[in-house]
C-alpha cells in the first residue's frame, strides 16, 4: 500500500510539473578526469529537446562501474559531461513527430546523463514502456537491472553460447552482473565457479546459484579451479576486472576455452602477446551496445529481460539506495568493493 501511495505521489507531482518544467536542475557531474574530488553534485540546464526526443522525469539512477570509467579518464568523454547511463521515471514532455511514448508515460531506458532530475531520450531510443500503474518499487528495479541484465543475456548467448554441464569461472559474482550471471547461468544447467574477495559475498552467491565458490583474498583461483574441473580449466571466463586477474584467468581456461573480458575494475589490461593464447583458446571484449544495435536485437533482449523479472525467474538484488547527491560516495564503496548487488541513485523530485 505505502509502495502504491509514493507512485501515485510521485505521478501526481509530475503531472503538476508537466506545464511548468523548470530551467535548471541538480546532475552529477565532472569537468575533469581524475578522483572523487572532481565529481560535483550541481545545478544545471534542463536539456531542450528536438522533435524525435522526449523528456524523462527522472526517479531512480542506475550505478555502474562504467562512470568510473569516464572519471578516470579510462574511456573518453566531452567536458562537462553528466554521468549515468540508465533510469527510470516518466514522461513530462515530447517533440512532435514522438510516436512511440505520450506524456505520462513511465519508462526505463538506457540512455546517457541519467544522474540528473531530466533526461531527455530519442524516440527510437533502448527505452522499456512500464505499465502505468507502475509503482515505486518497479521504478526502482528497472532503474537497477536493465544494462546489467541485459549485459549478462547478451554475453551468455553471443560472447560465449553457455551450455548445460559448461564450467563458468565469474568474478565478481556477488555483484550487479555477477548475481545476474549467477542465476542465468544456473538457469542453463552449467556449473558455476563464483570468485569473490569475501565470504559473505560467496555465501550471496551461491544463494544466487553459483555451485562453487573462490574466495581470492584467501585461496589461489588457478588451483581452484584446476582442482573443480578435474584440471581440465573452465569452459569460459567473465572478467570484469581487468588487468589484475587477466593472467589468472588464462591459466584458468581450458583447451578452445572462451575468455570473455567486460570491465576494468582493476585497471585496463596490459598490451599482451598473442603467443599468450595458447590452446586455442579464444578472448574478446564484448560491448553491451554492440549486441542491442538494431531494433530487432534490442526488442528481442529487452523483451526477454522483462519476462524474467516479471516471472521471477531473476531477481534483480539491490545492495543499497543512495541519494544522487551522495553519487560519490556510493561509486568510492563500488570501487573499494565494499558492496554487493546493484546500487542505485533516488533522483529528488
């Protein structure tokens, strides 16, 4: 009931800003590459928006390793740039040649400059129409899950096509993607092997459905691994952390084994001799965006992530809701990883 009342709350404070969307609004975002010190919580333009665009009213923000990224200069961007990648909220205006979306509409999308009270999106954007009685609660795990669940989707169809009895060695397997990959993974019948730094964090992740777990703060992953498989290696590997873990995990792989690096939470890997891919074994780095590109791909991915959260068959696990203005106290805990499951952003209304 409470959870019915703040959206309905929420729907009736837009409608009433509807007429009246205001100039300037709170974002997060940086000037500079560099340390937390460079994020700034501040006012800012409302964006305009052209004929294909509307814009969102933002209530919840997802938090992915990715903002780091930009902040760190890791990965390019214009200055000043909004960070945030994906949100939820509702529809508070539009072009006039906007088709697919009408005023009121509530919406999660991937889009960019989610960390901010309005985000305006392409009509043709990767955009979910929520129910509208949507309440709070649904805004708030469509604002956690959408890329992450969408990356894991891709990434076990077309990175590496996962299969039953595979052996899966996932880092950071307590985390937003990792307790994803945990269940889709169980889903498909194949084994597990969650790397985690701490014990809590395997216990979530075996709860999740990883079937075996490494705690790397304590035990050598290689060895692990060897002893689970029988010393044949894991089938495929989803890193996400990058430069730390990359000569573990290719000691990890199996002959034809599957190596698939998705993030840089310890840093970027180092340039590499392609003498190192021994066994044939095979590494890509695979992009969300690259896999959802067209319509049809975007439909169908979009499509089978709402039908796994809606029937239970995911659970989207929430460590914790901050709001925006302590962005950069939420991404400083993500990087010490001192969380676990997916972090979001209350927009303030």
């Amino acid at each position: 009931m409470l959870k019915s009342s703040i959206s309905a709350a929420f729907t009736r404070r837009t409608a009433m800003a509807t007429a009246a969307i205001p100039k300037t609004q709170k974002v997060i975002l940086i000037n500079e590459t560099g340390s937390y010190d460079v994020l700034k919580y501040q006012d800012y333009p409302v964006p305009s928006i052209t004929d294909s665009e509307f814009l969102v009213k933002n209530r919840y923000s997802g938090i992915n390793f990715i903002e780091s990224y930009f902040r760190k200069g890791i990965y390019p961007s214009e200055k000043p740039s909004i960070l945030g990648r994906e949100g939820s909220g509702i529809v508070v205006a539009k072009g006039k040649s906007v088709k697919n979306f009408e005023l009121g509409d509530k919406v999660a999308y991937a889009s960019g400059a989610a960390f901010a009270q309005y985000t305006k999106v392409d009509d043709n954007g990767k955009v979910v129409k929520l129910p509208k009685d949507a309440d709070d609660e649904t805004l708030k795990l469509y604002a956690a899950g959408l890329l992450q669940a969408l990356t894991a989707l891709t990434f076990i169809d077309e990175a590496y096509n996962v299969k039953e009895g595979d052996f899966i060695l996932n880092y950071a397997a307590a985390g937003g993607v990792g307790l994803i990959l945990d269940q889709l993974l169980s889903k498909r019948g194949a084994h597990t092997i969650a790397v985690v730094s701490t014990e809590e964090k395997l216990e979530l992740a075996k709860k999740h459905g990883a079937e075996y777990g490494i705690v790397s703060t304590k035990e050598d992953i290689v060895a692990k691994v060897k002893e689970i498989t029988n010393n044949e290696g894991v089938d495929a590997a989803f890193d996400s952390v990058g430069k730390d873990t990359f000569e573990t995990t290719i000691a990890s792989l199996k002959r034809k084994g599957t190596f698939v690096s998705y993030g840089n939470a310890s840093g970027p890997v180092s340039p590499f001799s392609l003498k190192k891919l021994t066994g044939n074994i095979k590494i890509l780095r695979p992009s969300l965006f690259f896999y959802i590109s067209t319509d049809e791909e975007w439909q169908h991915y979009s499509k089978e992530f709402v039908s796994l959260l809606n029937s239970g068959e995911i659970k989207i696990n929430i460590g914790h809701v901050f709001p925006l203005s302590e962005y950069p106290k939420a991404t400083q805990l993500l990087e010490e990883r001192k969380t676990t499951g997916k972090l979001v952003l209350e927009v303030p209304q």
